[in-house]
C-alpha cells in the first residue's frame, strides 16, 4: 500500500495545500477540513492518477487517509486479477 499511501498524500499535501505534518493515515478527512468539494476533488484526482473507480461516494468525511488509501489499493488489485486486468 505504500505507493497508493503516497499518491493520496501527494494529492492532500499538493493539490489540496493541506500541510504534511497535518496527514496520517489514521486522520479523518473532516480533521484535514476538506468540504465536500475538496473531497470530490480529491476523489477525480486519485481516480484520474491511479486509473480505479474512486467518486466523492468513496470519500466521506469520516473516511481516514489510510482507509481511503486501503480501498484505492484493493482496486488496483482487483483489477489487476481481473480478466483483462492490466498492471499498474
């Protein structure tokens, strides 16, 4: 999980501005004071850089980093295992 760890974290500290030392994988995103705009950012984001479904459904804001982290990365597997699946 740590390249899906780090690409939510790249995400939430570069795009989003929210500081670094503020991001850990068992922070909520409501304590990262993400509205429901930034997490629906945050969602198109992940989606667009890691190729898996992830929409503002995925990303409540109860949801932790590392949770959300967690999902992201049992998608890209399940596509990889996937008929047809490609690899990252």
């Amino acid at each position: 999980m740590p390249g899906v760890y780090d690409a939510v974290f790249g995400v939430l500290t570069g795009t989003l501005a929210v500081p670094p030392a503020e991001v850990g994988p068992q922070r909520q995103l409501d304590a990262l004071h993400l509205d429901s705009l930034a997490r629906a950012e945050l969602a198109l984001t992940l989606k667009e850089l890691l190729g898996v479904p992830c929409s503002d459904h995925d990303v409540p804001a109860t949801a932790t980093v590392g949770g959300l982290a967690a999902l992201l990365d049992d998608r890209l597997a399940d596509r990889t295992r996937a008929p047809g699946g490609e690899a990252p």
